[in-house]
C-alpha cells in the first residue's frame, strides 16, 4: 500500500483549490508589499514634515529670547 504522505504533493497540484490558493497567497503577498512601500514613504515624508515644523518653532523661540523677548 502507497502512503498518502508521499503523493500529497501531487494530488495538491492537480487540483485546483491548490491554484486558487496559491493565487490568494501571491495577491496577498503583493498587496502586503504595497502597504509596507507606501507606509514607508508616507512615514518619512511626515517625519520630515514635523522635523521642519519644530525646527521653524524652535528656531523663533531662540530668536524671541535672544532679542529679549518683545519686538
């Protein structure tokens, strides 16, 4: 008698729930990979944004207590 174990690869690739499966897992795989990129870049550009935006902030800070304060 043949063990079920040995054939199991084949029979998963004859039928086609397998293709199914591997076109959901390819999918979603690539919709992971897009949110990750886009993440990304939207994660730097926002840390930028606020770097910027305190630097301004503290920079006029600096600059109001150096000349005393009042204009």
């Amino acid at each position: 008698m043949k063990s079920p174990v040995r054939f199991a690869p084949a029979a998963f690739l004859r039928d086609e729930n397998a293709a199914v499966t591997v076109d959901w897992v390819v999918l979603t795989a690539a919709v992971v990979a897009f949110a990750t990129t886009v993440a990304a870049i939207l994660n730097g550009s926002i840390a930028r944004n606020v770097t910027t935006k305190l630097e301004t902030i503290i920079s006029d800070a600096v600059d109001g207590v150096g000349r005393g304060g009042d204009d």
